[in-house]
C-alpha cells in the first residue's frame, strides 16, 4: 500500500506566535496530486524553524484519492515530535536528572521557618531567596518591629536573615515571609529577662496623652503612667522624640500589656550612689502636717517636721510652702524600699535660721555641712577612744581579781593539815 507522509511544522518558540506554518494537501481527483502520489512513499518536505518540528504521518489506500476517513486524519490525525537537526549531540543532563533537582528542592507551608538571602529591592519590599523555585516577598511592614520607610534601611543586600512563612503559594509560586514576627518573640523574651533583673532600659516617646506617654522600648509599644514620669512633671507634646531611662513595672505577653517607669529608674540609679552626708538640691512637691515632700533629682525624700529647724515648728506649710527651693542633707536612706530621710536644721548655723534666714542657710549648706559631718566624726571618734578606755579597765580589773585567788588555796591548804591532826583515831 503506498503511503504518504505530510509534515506540519510550528513557529520558532523563541518568541514567536505558535501559528500553524503548514498543512497536509487537500488530494482530491486534481491529477497533479494523483501523479503525485502515484509515486510510492512521496514524503514532502517540512517547513525548517528554529525549532523542533511536529511531524503526522498516515497512510492513502488508492493513490489519487482519498476516502473520508483519510481525509480527517489528514487534517487532524496525532501529531509526534521531532526534533531539529541543529540539536547536535544528546545533552548530558537528562529528565531523570532534572526530575531529582525538582525531588530535593525544599517545600514549605505556613508557620515554618527559614533563612533566606535577600536578592533584590523593590518599592515596598523585598525579594528573598529561600532555595525554592520561585524567589519569595516580604513586605515593609513585616521587614521589622517598626515599619521602615524604605527596604534598605532594615535589610542588606545580600545578607542572609530568618523568615517565618506567613502565606502559601500564590499562581505565580511565591510566598509570603515576615521577619517582624521572629524579632517581635526575641523582644518579649528580652523584655521578660530585663524584667527579672530589674535592669534599666533605654526607651523614646512615641506619643503623650492625658494618662500618660506611649514608650517604644526594644521595638515594642510600653505605656509610661504620669505618675512614674518626673516627680512634679508630666509629659507633654515637647517630650515626643526624646529618650530617656525607664524600668519595667509590669510585663504581661499573654495581655500584650507592658508597663515602665521612668522615676524608678532615676530613684534606683541615684540611690545606689547616694551617701549619707551629702547635700542635695530639691523641691517640695507635697506638705502634709508631719513634714514635706521634696523632689532631690525624680526622687522623692521626707523631710520631717522635726529635721526643718531647732526651733519649734507648728505649720509646715507656713515654712516651705509647695514649689519652694531647697538644699537639703541626707541624715539616712533605705535602698531596699527606696527611701530617703532628708534634713535641714543640720545646715542650720544658728538654731532658728530656717525660720528666720533660709537664704543664708541654702546659701552656705555645703560649707555647714562640712563642719557638721567633722564634728561628728570627731564625736565618732571621741565615742571610739572613750569605748577604748572602758574596755582596757574592765580588762585590768578583771587581771587583778584573776590574780588574787592564787594565795587563798595555800592557805587553805597549810590550815587543812593541823585541823587533821587535832581530830582523834578511831581506836
């Protein structure tokens, strides 16, 4: 039976349109095509493109026509790949190959972590490559805890970070990463140790409001009371951008609830260099009828009714009224509790100066109180030297009577022998 093969071939696949090029001829009772395929096995040649080529191949039962059923084969029988000649040798690298670099590559889902390098920058993100098929996103907002303004400023070209996949793939096969959600648990964890160690931390205001000031500290959102602000202060609009010292009051994760304070950080730094003895500047910030309450630098001291003057003192508030401006000495303190006992009848030159000349009492405070702390040193050791005193008599006392009792019992014993001798024998 002769047989006629017909070859259809597609445009190039490097960018062209995949158009049909050509297709088998439509025989019909032409003569032209009879004689044609009177010739046995006529192949006609195919369309050479940059590419491969598809081939159909069929067969014709009578030469010069065909029966319906050719007909339709012709037009749409099967079509079997061939390759062009300009493919040349077999490559190396075969589909077994490739089917096991598809195998090893990583599969990810959501909530797993990786680390990936970051390739490339774009407006409102970056792209990430996580050693997948497709290279991945992460977002500005998820970049870092406070949200930069561009990629750069939270990332490095190049350098490699831990991502959380947050999305699964969408049609084009890439994911989702946040890195926010890795440094957010690594804040929390730092906050909670800083917490135990009752360390201080650094932290700038972000926001005031009537209650208080809205801290950002290690990256997260921490609320700042006015009362824990400093004493006889409260932050206000000028205070936004500035950082200062704070300590943590409260760290509750499960309640995202962080609370700080700013007076107990500078209470807790200026008492443990605090010494009594020495001379402080204050405010009173609060009188109550058993003394004052005095600002020495956000710590709050009491100064008692009895440590203002050598005089007697019936209304306190009549002496040092709120907002007034001392100098005041340190007479003890409790670090444990955070307590300061603050006195200024020891700057007191003449008994009664408080009341009748506080200027000249604030004016010489150091120098006073440099006489004060000599003469109770030299009260100190005049207290030493008479304790001395007492103790070296005691101990010649206590030599003398120790020594006496040696005589007594060689006279008992000389007695004991003639006592002996006038008692009689039993006979």
């Amino acid at each position: 039976m002769a047989k006629l093969t017909l070859v259809s071939s597609f445009a190039s696949l490097l960018g062209a349109d995949a158009a049909f090029l050509g297709s088998a001829p439509r025989c019909g009772h032409d003569a032209s095509c009879g004689v044609a395929a009177s010739a046995a096995g006529l192949q006609l040649p195919a369309l050479r493109t940059s590419a491969a080529t598809m081939v159909a191949a069929f067969e014709i039962s009578k030469p010069g026509s065909m029966t319906k059923d050719e007909r339709m084969r012709s037009r749409y029988g099967g079509l079997a790949f061939q390759p062009d000649e300009f493919l040349g040798e077999e490559a190396d690298f075969s589909y077994d190959d490739l089917a096991a670099q598809m195998n090893s590559m990583p599969s990810y889902t959501r909530g797993d972590t990786t680390t990936g390098t970051v390739i490339g920058f774009e407006p409102n993100g970056a792209l990430v490559d996580i050693g997948v098929k497709s290279s991945a996103y992460v977002s500005l907002q998820e970049m870092a805890l406070v949200k930069p303004d561009k990629p750069e400023m939270a990332m490095e070209l190049g350098a490699p970070y831990e991502f959380v996949i947050v999305s699964r793939e969408d049609e084009n096969g890439q994911l989702m990463l946040s890195r926010r959600r890795i440094l957010f648990s690594q804040a929390w964890e730092k906050v909670a140790q800083l917490h135990a160690d009752d360390e201080s931390v650094e932290g700038e205001v972000a926001a005031v409001n009537r209650g208080g000031a809205m801290m950002l500290v290690e990256g997260l959102r921490a609320f700042l009371p006015g009362s824990h602000f400093l004493a006889g202060q409260t932050p206000t609009e000028e205070f936004i951008g500035q950082r200062m010292q704070l300590k943590f009051l409260d760290v509750d994760r499960e309640q995202s609830r962080l609370v700080v304070s700013h007076r107990k950080a500078v209470v807790d730094s200026q008492i443990k260099d605090l010494c009594v003895g020495a001379v402080l500047k204050g405010v009173i910030t609060n009188v109550k009828p058993y003394g004052a309450f005095v600002d020495v630098g956000g710590m709050s001291g009491l100064l008692h009714i009895s440590q203002i003057s050598c005089d007697h003192i019936s209304n306190v508030e009549s002496v040092i009224p709120v907002g007034t401006e001392i100098k005041c000495m340190v007479i003890s303190q409790d670090k444990g509790k955070g307590r300061v006992a603050l006195s200024t009848k020891t700057l007191e030159e003449e008994p009664g100066d408080m009341i009748n000349a506080q200027a000249k009492v604030f004016e010489n405070a150091e120098a006073t109180a440099a006489k004060y702390q000599a003469r109770i040193e030299a009260e100190r050791k005049a207290r030493e030297e008479a304790a001395q005193d007492v103790i070296f008599g005691l101990e010649s006392v206590f030599s003398d009577s120790a020594a006496e009792p040696a005589t007594e019992p060689a006279a008992e014993s000389a007695a004991e022998p003639a006592k002996a001798d006038e008692l009689p024998f039993e006979g």
